[in-house]
C-alpha cells in the first residue's frame, strides 16, 4: 500500500477520462438547493389535438348523473353551533334518494331494513304431579322391606353407582359439545348485533332535528 | 398498485360516488379486506352510510365481498374497476358508433346502475326515448339489447347459489361453462307495452307514486327476475385495442388501408380467443370476400395494400405463410410495443428536443451502445452528445449495463453499454400519465369549486328559464340580465378552461391505454 499517500492533493483517485469527462472540464458543483417547484420550461407544450367533442360531453354528462343518482352518499352534515335558518336551502344538505337494490345479491348485514331475528320465548314444561295421598301403613311397610334388602344390596349399590358414574363421563362430553355451541352462538349475537354505541348519538341528534316535543 | 393509481382513484370515487365511498375504497385498499365494523369506526361516518355504500359500490363492481371462516363477510376493493371509470365515455361513445343510439343508452344505463336485469333497462331505455319523443318500441330496445349480448360487449352476472343460510350469498362461478354468461334470457315484454300505454294516458303529478309501483309490478312479470346484466369490460377493451391499430395504421398509411385492418380485425375477431398475442392467421382471400363492396377495392389493390403495411417499419400485420393467396396475422404484442415506442418518442421529442430524440432513436435502432459510438453516429457535436445522452441517462429514460472485460469491474476496463428497456419505460410513462391525470381532474375540481357560487347562479337562472314557459322576449331578457356581462365573460372563461382540462384528460386517458396494452402484452407467452 505504499501509493496511498500519494495520490493526495491530485484530485481523484481515478481517471476522470474513463467517465467520459475530458481534459480540461469542470465538474458540476454539488447541488445545495432542492429544485425549484416549478422549473421553466424547455419546450412549451403543443396544444391539444381537436379531439373528439362528443365523449367530453359524454363524460360531464356520466359525471352529473352518478352525482345525482341514488348511488352517491353524501356524508351527513356537520353541525355548525346554531341551527340556522338558511342551513335548509344549503346545497349538499339533500337527502340521498331513495333506491331499493337486490338485497339477495348483497350481504344480508348491509340491508337496513333487516329486522332482528325473534328468539322464540318458550316457555319451560313444568308437568306438576298430583300430590299423592300418603298411606302411613303402606310406608312403613316399604321401610321394613326396604331395610332388610338394604343390607344385602349394599355391594350390588356400589357396583351400580360405578356403572352410573361411567355412564355419566359418557354422556359428559355430549354436554361439553352442547356448550360449545351455545357458546358459538353467544359470540355470534355478538358479531352481529355488537353496538359500539356510535349511532346512539345519532339518533339522538335525529330526534333533536325535529324540535322539542311539547 | 402505485401511489398515483391510488390517489387517482380516490379522486374519481369522490367524484361518481361521494366522500364517504372514498374513505371507504382507501380504508380497504390500505387494509385488503376487513368486515364492517372496523369500515365504521375507522372512516368516522355513521353505520347507515356506510352500509348504504358499501352496497351501491358493491352494485357497480368496485367493492367485492366473500364470507370469511369465521363467520363475518369481508370486503375488498379493487383499483382496476374504479379507473376503468376513466373509460366510460369511450364505452358509450363506441356503443353509440357501433350499433346506434337506443345501445347508447342501454350502456348508459347499465353504467349508471352497475347491474340491471334486461327487463329493468329495456324499461329505462324506452322512457328516456319516449322522453326524447324517439319512435322506438319495446320490442325494438329489447332486439338492440340481444345484439349487445350477442357480441358480448353485454355480460350476464354470475347467478346467486341457493345457500340461504349464508350471511352472504354466494355467487355461481362457471368455469366450465363461460358461454353461459352470454345466453339471452326469456323475457315477457307484455307487461313492459301495457304499462308504457298506462303512463302516456296519464301524465299527472299525483301518480308518480303509483306509477312506482306498477313498475315494480311489471318488473317482476317478466320472468327474468335474478338475472343481472353488466359491461363487460374486456370485450370494450379489445374494441379500444382495435381501433388504436385500425386508426394507428390509417394515420401512417391512408384510410383504405385503415379499414381493410379493420375489416380484418372484425373476421379474425371470432376465429381468435380473446386473450391470445396475435390473431390467428387469415388468407388473402377471407379478406378479400369479406370486405365491402362499396369500397371497390379490387384484388390487385388489396395485394398491394397488404404489401404496403407488411412492409411497413411498424409491424402491425404479419405474413405468416403463403398458402391461399397469403396468410396475414395481426401480433397485438409487436404492435402494441411500436405504439408504446412511438409515444415515448413523441414524449421525449416534446420534452427534451430534438436532438435528445436522435439519440433515443439511435439507441432504440442499434440496441446497446457505448457513449464514443453514439457522439459519432448521432452526428451532433461530442460534447452536445454527450449532455443529451446523460440527461436521458437522468431521467431514467436510457439504461446502463456494465460488462467488465476482467473480472474485477475496474471501471478502465469496462464497456458501459447504454440502452433502451422499453418496458421500464412504459411503467415511468403510465405512471407519469397517471400523476398528470390527477394533476387536471385536482385542478378541474378545483375552478370548478373556485367559481362554485358563479356557477349556481347560472345553473339558477336557466331553471327560472326553463320552468317558465310561454316567457316574453323583455322578461326572459331581464332574468338573462341577473348575470352581469362581466360575470358572462368569467363564465365563459370558466367553461373554456374546463373544457380544455376534460379534453386533455381524454388524451391522457388514451395514453394510458396504449401504455396499458403494452405492459399487458409484453408480459404474455
């Protein structure tokens, strides 16, 4: 490395030639300003062809009509700090149009008109029993039977309650699933039906619109 | 997607659709797809408007929507569909040309609404004409209708699946089937003639409503209920791309010849799938029968026609054989690449000079070049040469590609090559032309909103003229006499401006389209 030194004070490292700049030309300056915003121009611009006057007519035309047809959904108005009287002849307070698309080809949470579905309230089938005449005898001879087979069937119990518990965990997972789907469809009211409370305010304003109720 | 397509769009969706339908397509664009909720929360308008939008834009094709795993609807939107707004003019301008003025208005107003069914727009159609005291019948409108479908510039919506379960309905793609889309349905017009009798005879205020109604009545008696017509874009694209060939070849060589090229667009356009580089090849003699007779083209003239254009620089038609009198075939790919080459030209000759042109066009003719051989064929003075070449260099309008002749790519030993990637160029021009087609439509908007009250005072004054019949010269005079000459003069300033500003917007609209096209082709096998 021992031409490092060298080369100071002798401009660039390299030929300047191979860049394609010649003996004896002055290299531009480094640019301190951002170009200006609008340039004068090289070459002024040719006019228009004449061009076809018909789709010019054609297209404010199209303009005017998506404009004023149903499609076009102004934003509601912003409420200034008093209700003026002049607000009512302000263009752009226009109500949008009436207009009744297809509903069937549109997802259904889109239609306004949607009502809520009606969960069926059923009421719960409580069958009551008659209420039994109590036999004082009868019982007590039940109790008499029933304790002398206590003893012997103790074993035989304990086997049955095995079963019964068995029979239990069988059926356990079947609720689970059950409950899942509840569940399910908790979270689903939820999807459809969440209200964040925006339009809670715009109702009200609605109401405002109106006038006081006397 | 670039940033000046996007932007374009929102403009052109605050213009057709209004600022909610704005925020709503730049939310989507910017997010993909998203289900409702967070459209409302993040937009800031109330859920009613948002609703309302997201289904008229869903009706005019701009916003898509499927059911998600989980159980909500998401939605998507695309910027093709909202710039192809840009073309619309041109649409029902090639309606109009083709098939007359009852087409016209069908396309119109299957752009106006998105979709319609063919019993819904034949009944439109025939009250605008009967607004317009034009003699056509139903039955008249409903045969313009079939020839639309018939041609295809008309394509039916795919049909709903019967899943009413689904919190959106599905739609029927077929796939195996696609000349379903194209079948003319059975309509019953009856209820359509009745009905147009019943509103002649009474022309009464009072029954508008009632007339609604009957309407909707007759709408649904005509047993094509659930069948919803809409444009097919691409069958009017491949119309666009025709015509810039037929006038292309008209301009560089004479009308004739541009209408023989049209002539063999028209026979090859049924022998070729729509998506292919170049038409199927077609005999000297096919052409020959199928051209108009008016024209008194006789056969020794068509050879000489078709000689002419084959030899042509610009390669728009092609002779693939000579069998039958000689093959010709059209390559879309060559040809769409010489329009595009021939407006970065125009674009570069405008721009930079002259001078800078004949170094670009050397380049285009000689492929690479290194800087000395290009000061010595360019003829100009080196050191001139020299600035043009970087200036393109610049602009990004020319290329460098390095070949080192050592491995080490030590600049004394390396050919700097320079060189012309049009299709890099092409994607810079379409997007220049973009940003300066938002850059007219801003300022369009922007007069138009300047001058707004002007305007409304104008467009007040011709209602008063208009609603009031029977005027007297004095009194039509002095409600013309509310504007003053000096705000005539800046109304007419007005309505020149804007006009020139829509004018350029249509050319700038064309630009696009061959710039599109060449993209489109140079990419396809």
């Amino acid at each position: 490395m021992a031409g490092r030194g060298r080369g100071r004070g002798r401009g660039l490292s390299f030929n300047l030639e191979n860049l394609g700049i010649g003996r004896g030309e002055s290299i531009a300056g480094a640019k301190l300003l951002p170009p200006p915003t609008f340039p004068p121009l090289d070459f002024h611009p040719q006019p228009l062809i004449p061009g076809d006057e018909y789709v010019v007519q054609l297209k404010q035309d199209f303009r005017t009509a998506m404009q004023e047809s149903a499609f076009f959904v102004r934003p509601s108005a912003k409420r200034r700090d008093i209700e003026r009287y002049s607000d009512k002849y302000q263009i752009g307070q226009t109500e949008d149009l009436d207009w009744d698309p297809d509903w069937s080809r549109l997802p259904s949470e889109l239609n306004p008109k949607r009502r809520r579905k009606v969960r069926a309230v059923v009421a719960p089938k409580i069958q009551m029993k008659p209420a039994k005449k109590i036999d004082v005898k009868e019982i007590s001879a039940k109790i008499k039977v029933s304790s002398m087979e206590a003893s012997r069937d103790a074993k035989e119990d304990e086997e049955n309650e095995e079963e019964e518990e068995e029979k239990e965990e069988e059926a356990a997972p079947e609720e689970e699933v059950y409950e899942e789907e509840e569940l399910e469809d908790d979270t689903d009211y939820n999807q459809t039906y969440f209200d964040n409370g925006e339009n809670y305010g715009a109702d009200e304003d609605d109401d405002l619109e109106e006038g006081p109720v006397y | 997607m670039s940033l000046e397509q996007i932007k374009l769009c929102s403009f052109i969706l605050r213009e057709h659709f209004g600022e909610v339908a704005e925020k709503i397509v730049n939310y989507l664009l910017r997010k993909g797809s998203t289900s409702l909720k967070p459209l409302t929360t993040e937009c800031g308008f109330t859920l009613d408007k948002v609703k309302r939008c997201l289904a008229a834009l869903i009706q005019h094709g701009i916003v898509t929507f499927s059911q998600h795993k989980a159980g909500f609807v998401e939605y998507f939107a695309s910027v093709d569909n909202v710039l192809s707004y840009l073309f619309f003019p041109q649409y029902i301008n090639c309606a109009k040309t083709l098939f007359g003025d009852e087409s016209e208005l069908i396309i119109e107003e299957l752009l106006h609404q998105g979709q319609l069914t063919m019993s819904g727009t034949i009944n439109r159609v025939t009250q605008r004409l009967a607004q317009a005291e034009s003699s056509q019948d139903v039955y008249g409108v409903r045969d313009k209708f079939v020839d639309l479908i018939k041609t295809q510039f008309v394509k039916q919506c795919p049909l709903l699946t019967p899943d009413s379960k689904a919190r959106s309905p599905a739609f029927a793609e077929d796939t195996e089937n696609p000349e379903q889309a194209f079948t003319v349905p059975q309509v019953d017009l009856a209820g359509l003639v009745k009905r147009k009798r019943k509103i002649s005879d009474d022309e009464n205020e009072d029954h508008a409503r009632k007339k609604r109604k009957l309407e909707n009545s007759a709408a649904e008696k005509c047993g094509d209920e659930g069948i919803y017509w809409t444009i097919n874009h691409a069958r009017f694209q491949q119309y666009l791309r025709d015509q810039a060939i037929v006038t292309a070849v008209s301009r560089k060589v004479d009308v004739r010849a541009g209408e023989i090229i049209a002539c063999f667009l028209r026979i090859s356009e049924m022998k070729t799938a729509s998506e292919s580089i170049s038409t199927n090849a077609i005999t000297y003699n096919e052409i020959f029968q199928s051209l108009p007779k008016e024209m008194g083209i006789t056969r020794q003239i068509l050879d000489q026609y078709l000689r002419i254009i084959v030899e042509d620089a610009s390669d728009f038609l092609q002779k693939t054989g000579d069998s039958g009198g000689g093959m010709f075939a059209i390559n879309f790919q060559r040809a769409f690449k010489h329009l595009c080459q021939a407006h970065v030209q125009s674009v570069i000759g405008e721009k930079y000079g002259s001078k800078c042109l004949r170094v670009y066009r050397l380049l285009a003719m000689k492929g690479h070049l290194e800087q000395k051989q290009i000061e010595e064929m360019a003829m100009i003075p080196a050191k001139e040469a020299k600035e043009m070449l970087y200036s393109l260099f610049d602009e990004q309008l020319v290329t460098i590609k390095e070949v080192p002749k050592t491995p080490d790519h030590a600049p004394s030993r390396t050919f700097y090559l320079f060189g012309i990637q049009l299709n890099q160029v092409a994607r810079m021009l379409l997007q220049k032309t973009t940003k300066a087609m938002l850059n007219v439509c801003l300022r369009r908007a922007h007069e138009t909103q300047q001058h707004r009250r002007l305007l409304e005072k104008q467009q007040r004054m011709e209602a008063i003229i208009a609603s009031m019949e029977n005027l007297e010269e004095e009194q039509k005079t002095e409600i013309e006499e509310m504007v003053t000459p000096a705000e005539k003069a800046q109304l007419s300033k007005i309505k020149k401006m804007t006009h020139k500003l829509e004018q350029c917007e249509s050319q700038l609209c064309d630009t696009m389209f061959v710039m599109e096209m060449y993209i489109k082709y140079a990419h396809m096998k």
